[in-house]
C-alpha cells in the first residue's frame, strides 16, 4: 500500500503510558503525500488504538495530539 519510514516510540495515550507509530505515503516521485500517526494502549485484556493522518501534517499534528492527550477510556 506504499507505507514507508515507520517509527514506533512510547507516548502517552488516554492518560496512561502507550505506544505511537508514525509512518508515511509516497508518491511515485518519492514525495510525501500523507503522514499518519496511530496511538495505542491496554486496560486489562483489552488494547484500544487511535488512528489518524492528514495530508497537511504542520496543520494539523496540534490537534491530534490534543484528541490523544484528552481521549478517555471508561469502565
């Protein structure tokens, strides 16, 4: 599917400690045309994940990272 330049790091998500892959499309000139960032964590047994992109990353990475910052998980 052209995904290229993964990266995984640990990130806070939905107040608890997490994980978060960033990785990119290309174009057939080697540009990149989007970039996307995919959080995740686990309560108990199950994990939960957050996926988003854009294709106007400077835009809007401030944004995603308040959705990740303020997502929650409820009981």
């Amino acid at each position: 599917h052209g995904y290229a330049d993964f990266t995984l790091a640990e990130a806070p998500f939905a107040g608890r400690p997490g994980a978060v892959l960033e990785f990119v499309t290309r174009d057939d000139e080697g540009t990149v045309t989007r970039r996307m960032r995919e959080y995740f964590t686990v309560r108990g047994p199950a994990a939960f994940a957050l996926a988003t992109g854009s294709a106007t990353w400077a835009e809007h990475v401030p944004l995603i990272e308040q959705i990740a910052q303020r997502f929650e998980l409820t009981d």
